[in-house]
C-alpha cells in the first residue's frame, strides 16, 4: 500500500495516510489540503523576510544602516511591524463602498498566491504541473490590476481614482511586450507548462538565445509590479499615495506585502524562463538541491531590482507609455519574428538540437544562430536610436539658430549661456 | 442519476458564479457593481472551460476577458463618474429584452440539450466529443491548411484593421 514515489506535492501524503487506515477519500482530501497550505503559506511567510532584505539594501543605498533594534540585525522587525498592521484601528472611510473596498486587499493578494501553484521548486515538487503554466502566470497576473481598481474606486478618494486609471495605463500596456517576449521562449521549447520550459533549459539557459526578451521580460516586469523607475502608481509627489490611500492597518498591509511579494515572483519566474530554473549539477538526482539553485538564481536578480529601485528617479507618465508602444511593443515583435525565422533557418540546416536535447554541445549551434540574431538586433535598434537622436538634435540646433536670427542678436555657440 | 463528485460540486459553484453574476449584471443600477458582476460571470465560465477539459480557453478567458476587456469597461465607467450611480431607467423596452432572452435561453434548451440528452435522444452520460484536445492540437488547427487558417488569419486582419481605425479616429488631426 505504501507508495514511496514522489509525484508532487500534493500526492505524496495521501498513499500514507491511507497505510496508516484513514479512508482513500479523505486521505487524498487531507494531503490536497496540505498541499496548498504548504505552496500558499511559503510566499507569505518568505514575504517577512524579503520586506527585511529590502529594508536593508535600501538603507545602505541611502548610507544609513536599516532596521537593528528588534532581534538580531533588526530580523524580527517585521513581525513587529505586522503585529503594530494588525491591532491598528481598521478605517473605512465614508462613502466608501463597503464590500468592494473590503475585497479589494483580498483580491491583490490572491493574483499573488495563485500564481506560486505552477511554480516548480525542484524537477519534482510543484503545486500543478498545468498544461498552460505560462499563460496561467500572465492571466492570473493581469487579476491584479482589477483589484487595485477596485481599491481606487470604492476608496471614494479623488488620489485614489487616479493612481487606479494610471494602473490601467501603465499594467494593461506593459502586458503587451512582456507576453509578446515570453513566446520567444515557448518558441524553442514547444510547451506552456513551467516544469518543460525548465526541462528544457538542462543544456542550454534560454537567456544565450533569447537576450532581447529576457531583457524585455526584466523591464515589463519593473512595471507591472510597480516598482522605480515605473512606481507611477503610488508616485507621493503627485498623488500621495496613490490607490491605497485610504488604506490603514492590516489592508494596508496586505497591499504592501503583495507589492514585496510580487516583486519576488517575477524576479522567480525570470530565473524559470530565462536561467534555468532548478536545473543544474545534480538537481535531478537530488531534488532538494534544485529548490537551492532556484532560490540562489532569484537572489542573483531580486538584489540587483533592490538597488535599481533605491537608486532610479521616477519616469514621468508620458515617458512610460511613449517607452512601451513606441520602443518595446515593436523590439518585441521584431523579436518574435527574428526569432521564429531563426529557428526554421537552424531546423533547415540541420544543426537544430532534438526537443528536450539535455546536452550543453548540441544545443551550442543553434543559441549561438540565436544569439548572433540578438546582438544583430541590438545593433540595428542602437543605430536607429542613434540616428533618431542625431536628427532630432539637429533639428533643434536649426531651431535655435533660426530663433538667434530672428530676434536679432549675435549668434551664440551651442551650449553657451545667456 | 447524478452522482455526487469534485467536478459536480465544481459545476454547481461555477453555474452559481456565472448565472448570478449574470442576473447581478442586469439588476444592478450601479455600473461598477455591474461591471464587477460580469467579471465573477466571466470567472464561471473560465471554470466551466476547465471542467471541460479546455485549459488554454479558460487562461485567455481570465487573460483577455476579464484582465483586459472587463477592467477597460471599469476604466470607462469610472471616466464618467456620475454615471456609477444610476437610478433611470433608460431601456424602456426592457421587458421586451427579456422575452428575447427567455426565448433564446428556450431556443438553446430545446436545439441544444434535448437531442443530446433527451428521450429521443444519447445516452445520458455521452460525452459531448470523444475528442480531447490539447493546446498543441488548437495551435495546429488555426494554422493548418486544411482546417482554421482563413478564418484565423481574416479575424486577425480584422483586428489590425480596427486597431488602425481606433489610432487614426482617436489621433490629433494638427500633427
């Protein structure tokens, strides 16, 4: 009766459960149970520490020296801080409607948690290895944005509404490229579930083949979760608070904690597309080192987004949607399709590796295909770029003079002062 | 006889989801909760996909469906701000809406549901197609020759066509 194959998380408990007399219904009822709870309570209690890290990093960017009195190196700080959210008087503003501004928090923290059931740990454990793993991450994302709507509308708060119609903005847009730069990868492996596109990273890391979209993915995902130099959506200068303004105790906890949370999850998922995931030496044979290699790939990224965070200014909303419609959305498009070129190109020439090719030396030929194609890219959108600039300059240059020549006055040098 | 399983309960919770927030939708008299009615309405039908074994349908119908159409429905309520709280009533025919829609809703009952599982009709429990089809097998159909490929590439020539209307109507005529 006892099973000692591991499937999943979640079917792993019930064949025990069943040895030791418990009925096989309520078994796998009890070990389903435990399963979520497991996948949905590790976020939530990785988000304490994670708000911690950042508090930290973004002192020392700042020369001070963060959090240091509660615990050691200030680490219970945030409990502290939790405990204060939740005996903090609980407000509703008047006018507010009641029910949607209640579920509003609920719903932020939900297109969070949900998103961790595809996500895999190690080459076994993952809450659901979905068929449509990718596209469940981008949906489930997208939930987000309804409710910080929510949040900015049943506030009854003028700031509130408008920091939600620049969420509209600004996450609806940068879903775009970021969808558009994530079928690059499905391109090379055939599959939406998480646990191939990781699989099929054993050989080769999808960022050598496919820079631009992970360059792309990188910054789209600065945007839909919010942060610098996208933070347009609470910008204190200009809205005070933005959606969350009427906010206050543990709802506005729950907002904070799924914006940390968040940050950490795209940062997860970039080192599942891009960075192999939980692949790497003897992940496979003991899984548990692939749930290291996973979490140490994440850090690599998630510090690197603390300090771009603590040290960028703030674009201005025209720059933001100019950025995407004007820049990204055609880099990415242009990408798709070099990409799928590429790879008919590579499969006609025969140095195309077979699908799920775990070897480094076969899938060499066609990332370096790839990768020429990138940098080739790179290259032709710089000097586009470049020329843009150089025309623009001039043309401003040519303004300037006429201005000089209208009014009368002696012609000053370029940069001079008057 | 109906048996009582995860997929049965599942079908009763979304059937609640989709049939209640569609009554919430034409009930309520505020645009936003009509709007957020409609999203839970979408939400049941995301989960009747996935009962029926059609992952990808469900994802792009929470994707496009309620992330994007439901929420710019939201952004163009909000817009209009004193629209949210209605009370007029501005159909004045709605009674006429509603025998349309009865007489829809008895339409699909009785061409849709009797001739599968009617007196005359299948076995009860035949599954609607024996066909299981994955998202690999959506993807080849829209792009075979012999299958999807005109309809797919019209509807997507469509779509380009009136994202180039909607920039050229909604452009500044001086630049």
């Amino acid at each position: 009766m006892m099973e000692t194959t591991c499937i999943n998380v979640i079917e792993t408990l019930a064949p025990c459960l069943v040895a030791g007399g418990a009925a096989p219904g309520l078994a796998a009822f009890i070990s389903t149970l435990l399963g979520v709870l497991l996948v949905s309570a590790f976020p939530l209690v990785l988000v304490i520490i994670l708000i911690w890290v950042e508090r930290k990093i973004a002192a020392r960017v700042q020369d001070r020296i963060g959090p240091n009195r509660v615990g050691p190196y200030g680490l219970l700080q945030n409990v502290a801080d939790a405990i204060k959210l939740i005996i903090k008087e609980d407000i509703t503003p008047a006018g507010a409607d009641r029910l949607i501004y209640n579920a509003a928090p609920i719903i932020a923290m939900l297109s969070v948690l949900l998103i961790w059931a595809v996500v895999p740990f190690t080459p076994v454990h993952i809450g659901v290895d979905l068929s449509i793993g990718l596209l469940y991450f981008v949906s489930v994302s997208s939930i987000g944005t309804l409710a910080i709507m929510m949040a900015g509308w049943a506030s009854n708060n003028k700031y509130a509404l408008l920091g939600a119609f620049r969420v509209v903005a600004q996450l609806v847009s940068y879903e775009v490229p970021m969808v558009v730069a994530l079928l690059v990868p499905v391109l090379l492996v055939g599959s939406l579930s998480m646990q191939d596109i990781v699989r099929g990273q054993i050989g080769m890391w999808f960022i050598v083949p496919c820079f631009v979209s992970a360059v792309i993915f990188y910054i789209s995902n600065l945007a839909e979760t919010g942060r610098a130099p996208f933070d347009l959506i609470e910008a204190e200068s200009e809205l005070v608070a933005g959606y969350n303004i009427e906010y206050s105790g543990m709802k506005f906890g729950l907002f904070m904690a799924n914006e940390f949370m968040h940050a950490f999850t795209v940062n997860l998922f970039f080192a599942l597309i891009f960075l192999g995931g939980w692949s790497g030496p003897g992940a496979e044979q003991v899984p548990v080192l692939g749930f290291f290699y996973l979490f140490i790939k994440t850090g690599f990224l998630y510090i690197p987004s603390l300090i771009l965070r603590a040290t960028v200014p703030r674009v201005r909303i025209d720059q933001m949607m100019a950025f995407n419609w004007k820049f990204l959305v055609p880099v990415s498009i242009l990408n798709l399709l070099m990409v799928a070129f590429l790879l008919q190109v590579t499969k006609a020439l025969g140095i195309a590796p077979a699908l799920g090719e775990t070897d480094f030396l076969a899938n060499l030929p066609q990332a370096l295909v790839l990768l020429a194609g990138n940098v080739a890219l790179i290259v032709g959108i710089m000097t586009v770029l470049r020329n843009n600039g150089r025309r623009e300059r001039a043309a401003e240059e040519a303004k300037r003079l006429r201005r000089m020549a209208a009014s009368g006055r002696a012609m000053v040098p370029a940069g001079g002062t008057d | 006889m109906l048996e009582l399983n995860a997929a049965t309960i599942a079908f009763f919770i979304f059937s609640i989801f989709l049939v209640g927030g569609a009554l919430g939708v034409v009930t309520s008299s505020n645009l936003i909760h009509g709007a957020l009615y409609l999203i839970i309405s979408l939400f049941g039908g995301a989960g009747f996909f996935v009962l029926l074994s059609a992952p990808f349908m469900a994802a792009v119908q929470v994707l496009v469906y309620i992330g994007a159409i439901a929420v710019l429905i939201i952004f163009a309520v909000m817009l209009t701000r004193s629209m949210t709280r209605m009370t007029e009533v501005y159909n004045r025919q709605w009674w006429l809406s509603a025998l349309a829609g009865a007489l829809l809703l008895l339409m699909l009952v009785v061409g849709v549901i009797l001739p599968v599982w009617g007196n005359g009709g299948a076995r009860p429990n035949m599954p609607i197609s024996d066909i299981v089809a994955t998202t690999e097998a959506l993807g080849v159909a829209f792009v075979s020759g012999d299958q999807y490929v005109l309809p797919f590439e019209v509807a997507s020539l469509l779509l380009t066509g009136v994202m180039i209307g909607a920039i050229v109507l909604a452009r500044d005529t001086e630049s």
